[in-house]
C-alpha cells in the first residue's frame, strides 16, 4: 500500500488536511487549518487530504472532479491481485486494465438489460448531487468522471450507486450476495490537460477493449450517439457458452467480406493474402504474411498475428520468439518446414502490435480457413491468447483453455502459450511443456489406429 507521502507526491497535493467550518462551540478558535500528523482524528470533518480503508489509497478534496472504477465481484480474483503486489502502482494499474478489458468473469454487464440498469443508476441523480461528466459501463467494471455537489460526497454517492444498482440487478437475476466488489479506485483530476485525457480514455475504453469499431455506437456510454442507431455493442465472445438468452442481445459476429478463397490454390492464395486490402490494417503493414511450412503438415501451428520483424521478413514467428517456437519444435521432436506448417490469425501487422479488431480477425479468417483445407492438418496448436481466443470464439482466460483438447472446424486444437509471453514468464516454460507433452499424445491417439 503506497505511504501517505507517496500518495502527496502521486497527487500533488500539500500535506495539509482542512476542516469544514462547524458551528462555534463544536470546534475550537483556528480550527480551520490542521497539520497532517493525525488525519484520523479529522476524519469526520476532513475536506481535502489522503487516508486508506484498508487495501488503497483515497482523496477527498473540497468541489473536485473525480476519475473512479468500480468493478463486479468476480471480475478480479484475489489470486490476481496478489500476483501484482510488489508491482510499482502505475503497473499494477495498467495490469488491471488489461485483466479486466479481456472480459475476466461472468460479465453480468454483457447483458444490455442490466447495463441499463447501472446507466439509469449513474444518471439518476445528476444536477442534484453531483455532475456527470463522462461513464462507460463495461462488461465488467465502469468508468465515471464525476463532480459530487454540495455536501455529497463521493463515498456517498458510490454508496447509493453500488447498492441500488445491487439490489436491482440481483431481482432481475432472482440472486443474492454481492454484485460489486467492496474495493474502487478513485483520484482527483489534477487540471484540464488531466480531464480530458481521462474523458478520451472513458469514451474509448469500448473501442480498446474491442467490444465495438467506433466509440460513438457503444450504447452504455456518454460517448453513445443515438443518432446512429442502435449499433450493437457487444460482441457474442463476452459471454459464457449458454449464457445468450432472449433478453441479454448481443452483436451478430461481424460480417465476413465476400472473399472468393473457396477455389483458390496456395499461388492465388498466398498472392491474395500479400495483397489483401479487406481492413485498414493494409495501410500500415509492409507486406501481408501468409505463412510458411509444409503444405501437407500434419501440424498446424497457428499465432496471433504479424510482428514487426514478421512484417519486413514477410514469415511469421522470427526473431526471439521465433527462436523459441523452433525449440518447442525440437521438443516434439519437429522441425519448421518439415511436417510443420505455421501461421497466423490476422495476417497483417496491427500498429504497435496491440491486439486484433474483430472486424480484422473477420476479414482475415476465411484465408486461414482456407489454408486449413488445403493442408489438412491432423491436429492444430493455438499458440497464445489471442490465437485461442478468436479460434474457440471465447474470453475464457488461456489458463482455463490450456490442459484440453477443443475443436475447431472438425479438428482438434490444443492451447498453450505464446513464445513472446513465454520470453517475459520463464516461470511459465513448464506449463507449456505440459501443453506439448498433450499435443504429442493427441497426435499419437490420432495415428494409432482403433483397435
């Protein structure tokens, strides 16, 4: 837990902790300015200053702006945060970010009736106790840029947000137990600059989540621009097999460009995929990148996408992890090229390596469905998150998927992880020589005819 002159430092505020003028007789003569020494006898007048509730650091200040995230109970394990515990603060936090945006949990959110739930909840009271500013109702978390009015205080209004919010979703689902999770995170907005990289973050979050391609059609969300239609938001993936039901409506999965692939040989194949301009990525990639490998493998090797040395060089999996790949080969006694073929998702670089957009994946998947039914693997190693993810059409973490063997397009596909994750997790190597010792005992299942 960072200290209070970490927290100073953090915020920029001075160590000074400021009293509400009370009533004469309550308070004593020059009672209106104290020294920080001992906020918790302060603490019921306190105005402006830092104190802990026991797990984060948090600000009241006099009339501030408020950037705050409060998250559903099972979006974020103990074990997770756990995990992150001596992270400096600025990592736990994009750490967090990057958990949640995958869709970690149940997701109740998902769904558009309990969505609106919590958007009539934030709205409900705006001009009488505080103003909105900006919010985003994730699947799993929410966003607010709030200013409390008059003498509310954010740790009231939370309060009332979380639990009528609670209590209606919980009828709607016929439940019991906590909704939210006890713990936010809240900071004061230091200045303008601040406020509005903080609303661009709020509105965005949908867009970098890749729940939807523009940040105005993302119905629960001040971003949301009624104007152009009811865009759907949320993609099928965020919910859990089973869960789609008449009221939870979510997006069609994104329509597939008319694509001649079903005819082409690996010539017009391969030519097809170096020249492809389906998505916008062709604006920014310097080749696409079809893959490389035998033909006629029984193994399929299949990534996320392009890096920046895939896009010179033109072949997936190069450099270090490219080096890794080769030595998880070698461990199943393959080589590249030989009974090995190798190949990504989306077949173009994304800017800055992030992750894929639906729409890209939508584009690029009928090439490698193609390229399936030309090689004819026997089996198929989704390697990564990203990879599996987009394959099995789930948010389901890649630790959950690891240890199975799923199907895809009538084969079977192990899951394990991705070279470059593993350069970063050593710790990991082992887990993933599990996943290969489970690909090699498929394979050989698959050979060994049945008695």
């Amino acid at each position: 837990m960072l200290t209070r002159d970490d927290c100073y430092k953090e915020l920029g505020l001075l160590p000074v902790w400021r009293l509400k003028d009370v009533p004469s007789g309550r308070r004593g003569a020059g009672a209106t300015i104290a020294p920080a020494p001992s906020p918790a006898n302060l603490r019921p007048q306190l105005l402006q200053g830092i104190h802990s509730r026991g797990y984060l650091p948090h600000v009241k200040a006099d009339g501030a702006t408020y950037f705050v995230t409060f998250r559903l109970a099972d979006s974020l394990p103990a074990e997770v945060l756990e995990s992150w515990a001596d992270a400096p603060e600025d990592e736990r936090a994009r750490n967090t970010e990057r958990y949640l945006d995958q869709g970690a949990g149940a997701c109740l959110l998902a769904r558009p009736e309990l969505a609106e739930i919590v958007v009539q909840t934030l709205l409900c009271h705006v001009g009488s106790q505080h103003t909105l500013h900006e919010y985003v109702v994730m699947p799993n978390h929410v966003h607010v840029l709030l200013t409390p009015l008059g003498e509310y205080t954010l740790s009231d209004l939370l309060q009332g947000m979380k639990s009528v919010s609670a209590h209606k979703i919980n009828t709607v689902l016929g439940r019991e137990g906590p909704l939210w999770q006890h713990e936010i995170f809240d900071r004061v907005v230091r200045d303008d600059d601040e406020m509005q990289r903080l609303a661009f973050y709020i509105r965005r979050n949908p867009v970098k989540a890749g729940l939807i391609t523009e940040e105005s059609g993302f119905r629960w969300s001040s971003a949301w621009n009624k104007d152009a239609g009811e865009a759907p938001a949320l993609q099928r993936a965020l919910l859990r097999p089973g869960e789609a039901t008449a009221s939870a409506v979510v997006a069609p999965a994104p329509r597939r460009p008319d694509v001649a692939t079903e005819s082409l040989e690996w010539p017009a194949l391969t030519a097809a995929i170096k020249s492809c301009t389906l998505c916008p990525l062709h604006k920014s990639r310097t080749q696409g990148v079809p893959g490389v490998g035998d033909l006629h493998a029984e193994w399929l090797f299949i990534g996320e996408a392009p890096g920046a040395d895939e896009d010179r060089q033109g072949e997936p999996f190069v450099g270090q992890a490219g080096k890794l790949l080769d030595a998880m080969l070698a461990a199943l006694r393959l080589k590249r090229g030989e009974n090995v073929y190798i190949a990504n998702v989306l077949k173009s670089r994304p800017p800055g390596n992030r992750d894929p957009h639906p729409d890209e994946v939508a584009a690029c998947l009928p090439y490698l469905e193609r390229q399936i039914d030309l090689i004819r693997p026997k089996l198929i190693v989704a390697v990564g998150r990203i990879a599996a993810q987009n394959l099995l059409k789930t948010d389901t973490p890649i630790g959950k998927l690891r240890g199975h063997v799923h199907q895809y397009r009538g084969l079977p596909l192990v899951v394990t992880y991705h070279p470059a994750y593993l350069l970063r997790s050593p710790v990991d190597k082992s887990r993933a020589w599990e996943d290969l010792v489970l690909a090699a005992n498929t394979m050989k299942n698959l050979k060994t005819p049945n008695p």
